[in-house]
C-alpha cells in the first residue's frame, strides 16, 4: 500500500520521532510505514489520518 505519511510529516517539520510521539507507537513504526515495509492497523491508520485532517483514503491508497 502505498501512503502520503513522510510528505505530511515533512510538510509539518517533524521528525519521525515526533509523529511517533504524537500516535504513541515507536520511530521504526513510522519508518516502516513510510518506507511501505509495513501497512498500519486501522485504528492506527485513522489516527494518522485524525492527526493530519486529512481523510484516510487521501494518504493510503492502492497504486
């Protein structure tokens, strides 16, 4: 699955441990998530989605 995650973090200025801070999960999480190693569970991914105002399928997607 393809996703927006590092372009939304980068926009925003914050590391990969910041936005790991800010979803209580850890910066490997976000890398793999990022890097597409690793799909995030639902709720996780809905709260990506809440942190960014931005609805789910606007930053995972499917090519």
């Amino acid at each position: 699955m393809k996703n927006e995650v590092r372009e939304l973090r980068t926009g925003r200025g914050w590391s990969q441990g910041d936005l790991a801070d800010k979803l209580e999960v850890s910066r490997q999480t976000i890398n793999a998530i990022e890097t597409g190693k690793y799909d995030p569970s639902l709720p996780l991914a809905f709260a990506i989605a809440r942190l960014f105002g931005k609805p789910i399928e606007k930053i995972f997607f499917t090519e």
